[in-house]
C-alpha cells in the first residue's frame, strides 16, 4: 500500500508495510523528484537477516538501533544490519491530506519510534518519539537515510560551522579531512563504482546542510544540534545505487555501528518512562518551471 500526501507544491509518498520508508519527495513547482526512484515495484516487509544493501537502493529509511550490524555493547545480543526499522511493517496511527503518522518496535530490543510526517507549502517536517518498554537504559544509534537523486552538477553543501570530516573506511579506520566551504559536486567527486562514508559534528545551533542544482532549484535539511549531534554523508557514485546519490543523515552516533559509536563517546542513553522527541526541517526552493 502507498500513502500520498500532499501541499502546495509538493507530494510524499510513503510504504508502511516496508519500513514506512518515503519512495517519493517531489518538488511538484520545479518538476524535481528528490529521492532516488526504485528500480521496480517494492515488496514489504522484509525477513530478518537481509542485507539492506541487497534490497533497492532507493527512499528514505529510519535506521534503529544500529545502521551497521554489531553486537549491542558489552553483550552477545546480535543487531541487525542497518537495524530493524527499515524492513519492518509500520502501523499507521492517523492521516489527513497533508500528515501520516506511523510507528514501529523493535525486534531484539525494547524501543518503539513513532514519525509523524507533515506538509507544508514546498517544505516537509518529520517529528520522531522514541520512547523504551524495558526495564532499564538502552543507547541507541538513531539515523535519517534518504537516499538524495543527482542531477550533474549537483552539489552537496554541508553545515558552515564544518570545516572537517572524518572519513571512515570500509576497514573501519577514521581519517580527518578538511571539507570545502562551496561544497563537492557529487558526482565529479568520486570515480564511477566507489562510494565513502563521512561523518562531521557541527557546531551551530541549528544545522543546515543542502543539495543545490545548478539551475538554483535546492532541497535544505535543518534539526536542531541540541537534539541531534552529528550528520553522516554517504556519496555513492553507482557503487550500491544505480546513479550517483548522497544520503544526508542526521545521526545521533559519530559511526555507523553502535558498538563503535558507544566507545567513541554517543550515542543516545535513553531511559524507560520518557519519551525522546525530535524533528527535521525539509525545505525545497528555486525556481519553479514555469519561471526557467
């Protein structure tokens, strides 16, 4: 089942039986879809122990409670890859013209992560409740995971208070690098079959980073760095995907494993009885079509 919802200038259209993922976020003024389109009808949910590598790259995925496959630290207690969310059913809890709200639990550990999704004139706001069952703590590694569609020229401009990144290679090893102000043209960045993994903290009170098209038409994330510490970047030029893509994700952990994350100093210790609240800001703006 596909959800469509809608604005002035915009649409989203999300699967609640695959992950709730988003498989559509399109610029309805500039003509611009956002996400990365699936390569063919999509299938949910999907059986623990799938790859999320070996589904279509495609969308925007919520990762819980880990994005890389670890054990929970300090136990045995195996996480999947890219966490449980992503392929899990969600159920839909209301919807309007503009709004869904759904949620979803966790399969090995006791968490649940309600996202209500609302539309505005050419912008989307996401609002995340996490909120814990157990008995005790849990540190969870939360990340947003929208795969961004590339156009040529399009480029990535992170946050203006990162002036570096750390660099993680598929070894795990971390490397710091500087990071240019005016941004990296996706594609022309990296050769054709390789991707990386960057992750950068921010300093500002409010991040913003963003894709700009050369004809000015652009997509804007903004959250507020009290509630959300770090941002990963994955630059892919056709290594998973099938076209040059960049996934923006806002991420409570500076790694994408859990484990690694907890001893490098995050992520998120929440507690039972309080809800864990958040938001991202989507805006789109550039000329519209009939202005070009």
């Amino acid at each position: 089942m596909t959800i469509t919802i809608e604005a002035e200038g915009i649409t989203l259209s999300m699967m609640p039986e695959r992950g709730a993922k988003i498989t559509s976020l399109l610029d309805v003024d500039a003509r611009r879809e956002w996400l990365e389109a699936p390569a063919g009808p999509l299938e949910g949910p999907i059986e623990l122990g799938e790859t999320f590598d070996a589904g279509d790259m495609c969308g925007w995925d919520e990762m819980m409670p880990t994005v890389a496959a670890c054990r929970y630290p300090g136990t045995a207690t195996e996480l999947a890859d890219h966490g449980d969310l992503w392929r899990m059913s969600w159920t839909v809890t209301s919807q309007t013209r503009d709004t869904v709200t759904t949620y979803a639990s966790g399969d090995v550990l006791p968490f649940s992560l309600e996202r209500t999704l609302t539309l505005r004139p050419r912008a989307l706001r996401v609002d995340y409740a996490l909120s814990i069952h157990g008995g005790g703590e849990l540190s969870l590694l939360w990340a947003a995971h929208p795969l961004f569609a590339t156009r040529s020229g399009t480029t990535l401009v992170l946050d203006p208070s990162i002036a570096e990144v750390t660099r993680v290679g598929d070894g795990g090893e971390r490397s710091v690098e500087p990071w240019p102000r005016g941004g990296v043209d996706v594609a022309s960045s990296l050769g054709v079959g390789t991707g990386v993994k960057i992750f950068a903290e921010p300093h500002g009170q409010i991040v913003s980073t963003a894709l700009r098209d050369p004809d000015g038409v652009s997509l804007t994330m903004r959250w507020s760095r009290g509630d959300v510490r770090y941002v990963g970047i994955w630059l892919d030029n056709c290594s998973l995907s099938r076209h040059p893509v960049v996934a923006i994700e806002p991420t409570s952990g500076c790694d994408d494993a859990l484990d690694v994350a907890a001893a490098l100093g995050g992520p998120w210790i929440t507690a039972p009885g309080r809800t864990r609240s958040w938001s991202l800001d989507v805006t789109l703006s550039g000329p519209s079509r009939g202005n070009r």
